[in-house]
C-alpha cells in the first residue's frame, strides 16, 4: 500500500501501527497523521533506532497492509 492511502485513511491504520509498536501513544500516533516522515522520526526517537532502521522498519510495515 502507499503512503498516500494510509495517510489519507489513517484513522483505519492507526490500530494496526498501535499493534506494530506497542510504546506509541494515541498523541504519537495522532501526530504523525500516516505521514512516512514523521512516524519514522517518531519511532526513531522512541526507540532508539538509527533513521534509515526506523524507515525500513516503516516501511516494511506499510508493504503488509
């Protein structure tokens, strides 16, 4: 799926992500609005990862959807 659908569905999408990572919470969840960017920063940030790991782990994330 692209980042397109999942941004402009995400009140549908933000269960799953919810589910992929436990620690985020709904306000987290709600500024990143389905945008690529800002929920890698936001995992990056939380988890500790570097920016490229969190990217690939998004997007990973948005190929099973």
């Amino acid at each position: 799926m692209n980042w397109d659908q999942i941004e402009g569905n995400w009140k549908q999408f933000k269960g799953q992500a919810q589910a992929k990572w436990g620690d985020l919470t709904d306000d987290e969840l709600q500024r990143a609005k389905g945008n690529r960017q800002e929920m890698a920063g936001i995992i990056q940030e939380k988890y500790g990862k570097t920016r490229e790991e969190a990217e690939r782990e998004v997007d990973a994330w948005a190929s099973t959807l």
